[in-house]
C-alpha cells in the first residue's frame, strides 16, 4: 500500500490521508549521489490525483524498506498526474539549523550524534573509528554533512551514506558481499546489458619499497597470480611506508611494522604485495549495466535473476569469460520498482567519491582565490593563512611527544630519483638534494618558526601579504620579459612594468610627507595636489599644444603653446618679466606687459593703448 500524507501531516506512524495506486513508482538510488523518486499517477474518478501536490509526503516500500519522501515537483497532464520526490531526512534543509555546532577530536558516530542534536528528530550511526574535527557555523544539516565545503562530514571522516527516513547511516562502506557472480567479455550484444572493461591500471608484478627506499634482497620484485593472464607483464613500483628496519624506527613507532632482519622484512613487503592483489590490483575495472525489465524475454534473464534482490553497496563478482579473471564489483547505483518490490536496473563498477576526501581542503581555498584568468581575489589571503594556522594546530594536538631532539631521512643512493635528504626536529627542518665536496649535505632549504629561507622557491601562483626587502627581479633565466602588472578589483589591468619601460593606464600617485603635496598621471593629464588634497595645477596635452593650468581659489592662470608657434596667456593680471621681449604677433589681447627695468606696456584688444618707459616717459 502506498499512502501520502497531506503536507502538515507528521502523524506517519499512522495511515495516511489518501492511499494512492499509481500507475508506475520508482526510486534511484546512487552512492553519495542522486536519491529520489518518481510516480504517475492517472486522472481517477476518486480523485486520489487531486492529493498529490507539492510538499505532501509519500511513503514507499523500498530496497531497504519503506521509506518517506516529500514531493517537490508535479506535472498534470490530461491522462495524469507526475510528481518528483526526495527522501524526507533532507527536510533537514530547512528544520534542522548548525548554528554553531564544532565536534572536536570525535568518531564518526559521535560527530553524527552531536550534528544532529540540534533537532532530535533526525539521528546517525556511523562505524567510521577514526577521530578528526570539524566547524559548522550557520549551515544546515544537509549542507554540514553532504556539500563540498571542506568541513562537510563526508570530506572530514569519509564513508557512504544510507537514508533510512529521518536517519542516516554514514558507514566507511555501505551494502554487504552477495553470492552472485556476473560472467562479461562473451563479446555479444544483449538487449538489455551492457559493459565497459578497462585495464589500464591493472598491475601484475610490484617492485615494493619500504620505509627509507629500502628494497627486497635478491628478487626485487613480487608477482600476480593473473601474471600470465595478460599479454604483458604489468610492472609498477609501490611504497610501503609502514614497513621498516629497526634502525630506521623510533621507540613509539606503534602503527609501523619494525623487522629486524633483512628475511623479516622481505616478507612484510611480500605480504603487503599480496594484498594488494587481493583487493584487485591485478583486475581489470569493469562497469556493468543491467536493465532486468529488457532482460525477462532473454536466455540470461535466468542467470542474473538474483540481481533483482540486490541492494545499494553490495559486492559482487564478475568473472571476465575470456582472462579468466574475476573482479570484485559493487552495486553503485540502482532503480528499484516500488510495484513490483524488485531491482529493475542496476550499474556494478568501482565506486568513485564525488567528493574531493584525498584532497588537501588548504588546496581547494587556494584554488578558490584565484579567477579563471590567473589572477589573485586578494581579500582571500587572509583567511587562508587563517586555516593554515588553524589546521596545524589541530595536527599538533594530535602528536606524539618523542625523546628524540631531532630526525634525519636520507636517500644515498646517486642513481634515485628521490637523492637527497632531509633533517627535521623541534626547531625546524632543512632540505639538500646534493653534497659538498667533503660529502656533508649541502643544506639549501630552511624552516623555522620565524620562517622559511631557500636558495631557490619555484612557484606558480604565490600569495602573500608583503614582501620586504632585497631584490625583486623580474625576468632573466629564460623569461626575458618579467613583468610587474598592477591590476584593478575588477581585473582590470591600471598599470604595468616590463622590459619596455612603465606604462599606465590608471593613475600614478605619489605623496610628499613634507608638504603634503601630491602628483598625479591620469588619463593624459598631470594633475599637481596642495594641502587637504585641492588641486593647485593641471598640465595637459590637447590635439593643438600643451596647457599648463594653475588654480588659485577662483581664479586660474593659464599658458598653452600651440602647435602653430603661439603663446597664449590667460590671466586675471599679467606681468611679464624680460631683459628684451620679442613679439611674433600679438603679445597679448587685453592686459599689461611688465619688464624688470620698470617699462610697462597696456593692450587691449591686441592694440597697445598707454605705458611707462624706465625714465617715466609716457606712452
């Protein structure tokens, strides 16, 4: 029976408000990924269609038992009624608020238990052991456990989730092993079925290292059982760091495996090969559709009938008919047919996350603060350098006090390609990748907690707050033209220094502590700052000449020299100083010409109208 409840109605302990008989209801399921369902329903003369409206809850018999789902979404049409669902715990989008909720140094299921409490109405259980922290400030439920953030459940501790109403189960794997196994490679074309083999990653011999490089004695390397299986032999070098000689260990070396013989060790490495075998190294990845509806009319219907009681997660094998190799699969994603109660399409592969959980999340911000043309969002800096501090500080929680002041790593072998070696204790570590003539290491490389020193740093994009001190050279080492670009907010470039000189495009500003005065290139003009920041000048140059503007208050003076050979002055008085004066044209308009022998011509209009000689002669 499939009954929905109108929205408001939480009694779902109790019938619904409506039974429904839909005409087809399916649910998708993915690991981490998609969750819903789907009904149609068709136009009754009883009117159940009527009922089925957004926000109204469903409850349907599922893989793992029934299950509610809200609907979202409904599209009438003259024979019916389709609607869209999603499971009700992501009701906890809008009822179940973080507001500031931090689970410090917990297990999978007691961060669970303290995320949910903010509404008691949705629970976790987890089997994910490990202990880590996390931060959730003003997100929902849903977002603090499922999003990309860095700090979301499933980027902290991992796992796969299981919606179980208002619980959710987030366990390191869901689903268990089923006895079923799959035969693919027949090279046939099915109705119904279809493959995807890939053996690109596949390895058939190791060559293991241990800690510090160290390699097996004798034979180097360890072989797959399915060596012979394959054209080729597929060869792949693997690191075990966990495996280590006693002089390489220190005294609280508890998760490593310390052998004190060269034989001991040998086979640590070997039994760690071995494993890795096991889990499918040496196996072929395979994705495998099945849709069981298009498959009942065929001979292979028989053999796959088990798939249609399999669940989200589960195991299976699938033997390659031709390599004679069988890999172990899972059930990734399903559709599950709520009328028929079985599994009607089904893809067994390898799992991927889609979430970044390999990836450094001080990584991601990183990325987050540049734009897709290169360039730096400079008002991120800061709150990176913030988690960096705060992400090492949860690391030196989390160590291990040691009676050794220091640690030295070292690769000696000249041929490796990781030569070199590296020392590091409580006050810093240092770098070499080569020696000195008297064969000590050539230390090049330094950390402290005052900071960090290098002959050489080779970076793509590097941020920073400032720089101090010594030389910025820009260029040379094979990038003849280095280039210092100054950039707006919106990325616009205003200014740029490369081999070619200083060009600008926006505004060059320089202040004089001294008199407080300023200088200023915009656009074509020279614009000359007094006290208080008033302009007292402007020198600019116009398609006919250059004009020198001087501002005083109200009244302003100015020259322009004209491409044509003309001087023209423009002044609430003139005075004109010169030991002789020579006029090409008309000196002046209207005004008065002063010399420094006390003569003074008057014009107006361009004629000369009166003046004074030195003798005072009048004119």
């Amino acid at each position: 029976m499939i009954d929905l409840y109108n929205p408001g109605n939480d009694k779902f302990d109790k019938n619904g408000d409506m039974t429904l008989f839909p005409i087809s209801a399916n649910i998708e399921a993915e690991i981490n990924g998609t969750w819903s369902a789907e009904i149609e329903h068709p136009i009754d003369s009883e009117g159940r269609w009527k009922y089925i409206q957004e926000e109204a809850v469903v409850r349907l018999p599922s893989f793992n038992g029934k299950q509610l789902f809200r609907i979202k979404r409904k599209e009438k049409t003259e024979v019916g009624v389709r609607a869209v669902l999603i499971p009700i715990f992501f009701d906890a989008k809008d009822d179940c608020f973080l507001e500031d909720v931090r689970p410090t140094d917990r297990t999978g299921e007691e961060a669970l238990h303290i995320m949910c409490s903010s509404n008691k109405k949705y629970t976790g259980k987890s089997d994910i052991k490990i202990r880590t922290t996390a931060y959730y400030q003003s997100k929902n439920l849903v977002e603090a456990l499922f999003s990309d953030d860095e700090n979301s459940f499933l980027n902290r501790w991992g796992g796969e989730a299981l919606f179980d109403n208002f619980s959710v189960t987030i366990n390191k794997k869901i689903g268990t092993n089923k006895e079923i196994k799959i035969r693919y490679g027949k090279n046939i074309s099915e109705n119904g079925i279809s493959e995807e083999v890939d053996t690109s990653s596949v390895v058939t011999r190791i060559y293991p290292r241990g800690y510090n490089g160290r390699t097996m004695q004798g034979k180097k390397y360890i072989d797959s059982p399915n060596l012979y299986k394959y054209p080729n032999v597929k060869n792949a070098v693997m690191k075990f760091e966990d495996v280590k000689m006693i002089e390489d260990a220190s005294e609280d070396d508890e998760k490593s495996i310390v052998c004190t013989t060269q034989e001991e060790f040998d086979k640590e490495l070997e039994k760690k090969c071995q494993q890795q075998f096991e889990n499918g190294l040496d196996s072929p990845k395979v994705e495998i559709n099945i849709n069981m509806v298009l498959l009942e009319n065929t001979d292979l219907y028989e053999e796959l009938e088990l798939i249609e009681s399999v669940h989200l997660g589960d195991s299976v094998d699938c033997k390659h008919t031709k390599l004679d190799i069988t890999t172990k699969a899972r059930v990734i994603y399903l559709k599950y047919d709520c009328l028929t109660k079985k599994v009607i399409n089904v893809k067994i592969g390898q799992f991927q996350y889609n979430f970044l959980t390999e990836t450094s999340s001080t990584i991601q911000k990183v990325e987050e603060t540049i734009r897709p043309d290169g360039t730096l969002k400079a008002n991120k800096v800061y709150g990176i350098l913030d988690g960096v501090k705060a992400q090492m500080h949860i690391q030196s929680t989390k160590a291990k006090k040691t009676k050794e002041k220091a640690f030295l790593t070292e690769d000696l072998d000249m041929e490796s390609e990781s030569y070199g070696a590296m020392c590091w204790g409580s006050m810093g570590f240092m770098i070499a990748d080569s020696k000195k003539q008297d064969g000590t290491w050539d230390w090049k490389t330094f950390g402290t907690g005052k900071g960090f020193f290098a002959d050489l740093i080779v970076a793509g994009t590097m941020l920073a707050d400032r720089i101090r001190g010594g030389i910025l050279e820009l260029g040379g080492m094979g990038n003849e033209n280095g280039i210092l670009s100054m950039l707006s907010e919106d990325g616009r470039e205003q200014g740029r220094w490369d081999k070619d000189g200083i060009k600008s495009t926006g505004r060059i500003k320089s202040d004089n502590e001294l008199d407080k005065m300023a200088i200023e290139l915009f656009n074509g003009y020279l614009n000359i700052y007094g006290e208080n920041g008033v302009k007292t000048g402007i020198i600019s140059y116009l398609n006919d000449g250059l004009t020198i503007q001087c501002y005083g208050g109200t009244k302003i003076s100015t020259i322009t020299l004209k491409r044509n050979g003309e001087v023209t002055i423009g002044a609430e008085n003139l005075h004109l100083s010169a030991k002789n004066m020579h006029t090409g044209g008309q000196v002046a308009k209207t005004g008065t010409a002063e010399f420094s022998d006390g003569t003074y011509l008057k014009f107006y209009n361009g004629i000369l109208v009166g003046g004074e000689t030195k003798d005072g002669t009048k004119l």
